[in-house]
C-alpha cells in the first residue's frame, strides 16, 4: 500500500489513484529565465522519485512538466518585473530566445541527472487561448472582475481559499501585500491577477496577446496571463479537471498553490488535486541559497569542480523530499564515495540472479524496499536497506540483482556504469605489493604503493591481497 503525506489534510493517506493503475501527475516546472541553481534541481529530482517509485511498483504515470516563459512576475505575487523579460534585458535577447536558451541547458542538467522525460513538457506561451477560456469561465461565474489594470480573482467568492495553506482568511483580507497594491480598483488585498493588461506597470511589456477582457486603457484587451493562471489552463488542457497529483516546493503552497486551487475548481466545480505533495529547500552550509553569496550552485559548478552529475543525485537520495537538506562540499565527497562503492561492487559481482531465484533472505531485502518506499516515497530509509543488503551473507549474485532492481527507483545508472580499465602495469604493481608483504619487506611495499598513488589510483590492503581501485 503507498502513502504519501498530503499537504491539503496534514496526514499521510492511502494513495487511490482516480483510474486503477494509472496516475495524472503535475508538477511544477521552472521559470526559464536563467541557469537553474542544485536547490531547484532537487526539487525536480524529488518529483522524479516520485515517479520513478510508482512506475516501480506498476502504475502508468502521466507525466506533465511544464516551462513558464511568460507571466512570473520577480514577486511570486502580482509585483515586480516579469521574470522573462529581466532575463532578456540582461542578455540582450528576446524573451523566446531566452526560454529557449535556458530550457536547453535545464534538459542538459535533467539528462545528466538522469531524470525521466516527462510525458508532456508544455510551454506556457503555448496555451494562451486555453488560459484565455479560463479566465472567461470565471468572469461568467461570478469569481472574477476587471479593472483598467488587470482581470482579478475575488478571493471572497470562494469560500475555502486557505484550505492548503491554513492562512487565517482575515488576515490576508486586512494586511496581506496592502503596500504593494498599485491599482485602486482592486477590491481586496489578497486578490489575485488573472490576466495583466498591458497597461500601468506592463505598458511596454515585450510579450503580449489580444484578449476578450475590457480595458479602456489597451485596445483589443491586449496583455498577459498571471503565473498562476497558467498551471491551471495547462493542468485542465493535458490531465483534465481533476488530477491524482500536483507537486512542486514548499513555497507554492501560500500563494500559488492555493491560487491554482481557487481558480480551477470556481471554474470547474470539481476538485482540482487529489493529493498535493511539497518538497522542502535545499540549504548551503545551513544557509539559504544566494547567488549574491556565491552560493546558488548550478550543476555546471558542481561538475568543474570534479563531481559527476550522479554524485549530487546521490546526495539527493539522502534526504527525504519534505526534509530540508544541507549541501556542504564534504557532504558531497561523501556521496561520492558510497555511489563508487556502488559502482565497484556492480563490477565485482559479475553473475545476477533473476527475482524469482532469489532466496528467502534477499527476497526479504525486496519486500522491506518496497515497504520503505511505500511509506511516503522514504528513499533514504531505502537507500539504508541497500547498504544493509551489500554487508549480509546472501550470494553475490542475489545482492547484484537486487540493487539493479533498487537503483529503478534510484536512477543511478548502475547498470550502464563501465569502470574505467586500471593498466595492466598498475595490476602487476599490486601483485609484486602482496608479494612483499607476504615476505615481510614492508618497506619495498610501501615503496610501490607509493607508485601506485602517484597514478592517481587507492590502494587497500586486504588479508590476502593488495587490491587497487579508482579514487
């Protein structure tokens, strides 16, 4: 049976998807409008697990993921610049030039990480009549009103707002982002915008459409879709009006979350999610991350530094998705150095047993993977099992096939790692080391295994023998 903790009742529930074996499953993509930094790569990898566990136990996943290249505003809110076009104006580029830009390099750092291509990548610029529907759907409705600015959700028609985030309603209504409200005609605070005119603010915004709303201050309603209005056309467009899913960080759930919520179920009149799920932040040496530290790491970074992409995923692996995780450069050589081990010991065990062959013992190894990540998507409970596994007294074979069946959920590549050849010099060297020891001649031992050291290769001494590896 999976559980998984949904954010909406604060408890962990049974998962019932709404079509036996399959699963409608949205997650949150970036804004690409720069190189995104390992804290938002985390979170897609979290996502990725949680595919990855599903599939691994027998269920269809549909998988969206969508680009936002218009529409995110610097505030996650209605204020500020949009995110695209700062982007452009610090390159010199076209908004599309830059989703296009840095979508690319995000596929090149998901790729690297080995995370799954989704079913659907959808471009936010590529529903616009979808999200123009929408925002129609509720001005029909009732739950939208407009002004010379923007077209506005009118939180008070909608009588649950807070059940995700749990905020106190009256709050938001009093205080919540008062200051920064630059349009007089909205009606409450914590009012949302559903389409910018390009008007006020966005008079010279470099991406817009035509639209239905009224504005005497634009002609032909010509503006842009707020950013949470956008996950909610392309949820409906590519799921449908209900989804078993939604996933992204912790931050979502006051602000854009809960404003997907609103809006598609006024407009739909049904339940929008199922089952929300957030993973919480990455820190930096117990810190937030900040470019302005030199600690928004990109996975570019992480790799000149000397690390394959699969050792950050490693490290991933060791955190479960609602905990915080703190990256420190010493926490990352940890990680290499247990994914080498993996990677040796899939090298050293050359013969693999198939799951019906396995004996009773390591065929319990299975069913407590299974259950830990059943519990909530607990990798790094399973990931423990895993090391667990590699020190019992069951055949290599068994423990070969069981961690190739494991690294399904763990994406590690496992089975497609070659080990780099040590030279036959290096091996004849080791074997002359054992000799010497045998002998006594300490010394001359030492002597070699310097040799061996300076090639950039560890050497362990065993009972029986010297055995080199790769550092």
């Amino acid at each position: 049976m999976l559980t998984l903790f949904n954010t909406l009742t604060r408890k962990k529930e049974e998962f019932q998807p709404i079509s036996p074996g399959q699963v409608l499953f949205y997650h949150c993509g970036p804004t690409v409008y720069w190189t995104q930094h390992i804290g938002n790569l985390r979170g897609m990898t979290m996502g990725d697990l949680v595919r990855r566990t599903m599939e691994y136990m027998g269920l269809t996943v549909k998988h969206v993921r969508n680009y936002t290249d218009v529409g995110h505003l610097t505030s996650d809110s209605d204020t500020g610049e949009d995110k695209m076009e700062k982007g452009a104006k610090r390159e010199g580029k076209t908004p599309d030039e830059i989703a296009t830009l840095y979508i690319h390099q995000f596929e090149i750092d998901t790729q690297a990480l080995h995370l799954l291509e989704p079913t659907v990548k959808p471009l936010a610029t590529a529903y616009i009549v979808d999200m123009i529907a929408l925002v129609s759907t509720l001005l029909e409705k009732g739950y939208a009103y407009t002004t010379d600015l923007a077209v506005y959700f009118d939180v008070t028609t909608f009588e649950t707002y807070t059940k995700l985030s749990h905020q106190q309603m009256d709050k938001l209504m009093e205080g919540a982002g008062k200051a920064e409200v630059s349009d007089p005609r909205k009606k409450h605070a914590a009012d949302f915008v559903l389409w910018f005119f390009t008007a006020g603010v966005h008079t010279n915004a470099l991406q817009y459409w035509p639209s239905p709303f009224q504005s005497l201050l634009v002609k032909n309603g010509e503006g842009f879709p707020g950013w949470h209005l956008e996950c909610s056309a392309m949820t409906k467009a590519l799921l449908g009006n209900t989804i078993d899913i939604h996933m992204g960080g912790v931050e979502h759930i006051p602000v854009h979350h809960t404003n997907e919520i609103a809006q598609s179920e006024a407009a739909n009149g049904v339940p929008f999610v199922h089952y929300w799920l957030h993973n919480e932040h990455l820190l930096v040496n117990d810190k937030k991350m900040a470019k302005s530290e030199g600690t928004g790491f990109s996975l570019s970074e992480i790799i000149d530094h000397g690390y394959d992409p699969l050792v950050l995923r490693y490290f991933f692996l060791q955190s479960h998705y609602r905990s915080k995780q703190n990256f420190t450069w010493e926490a990352l050589d940890g990680a290499k150095s247990a994914l080498t081990t993996l990677r040796e010991y899939i090298g050293t065990w050359k013969e693999a047993f198939s799951e019906h062959e396995l004996s009773k013992e390591a065929f319990t190894f299975k069913q407590r993977f299974l259950c830990a990540i059943s519990d909530d998507i607990n990798v790094p409970q399973a990931l423990g099992i895993v090391w667990e596994m590699t020190k019992s007294d069951i055949s290599q074979g068994e423990k070969r096939a069981l961690l190739l069946d494991f690294d399904r959920v763990f994406g590690l590549g496992l089975a497609d790692f070659k080990q780099e050849a040590i030279p036959k010099e290096i091996l004849e060297l080791a074997t002359k080391i054992t000799e010497l020891r045998k002998e006594k001649k300490f010394q001359e031992a030492d002597a070699l295994r310097k040799q061996i050291t300076d090639r950039g290769y560890s050497v362990q001494d065993t009972a029986n023998e010297t055995v080199v590896k790769l550092q």
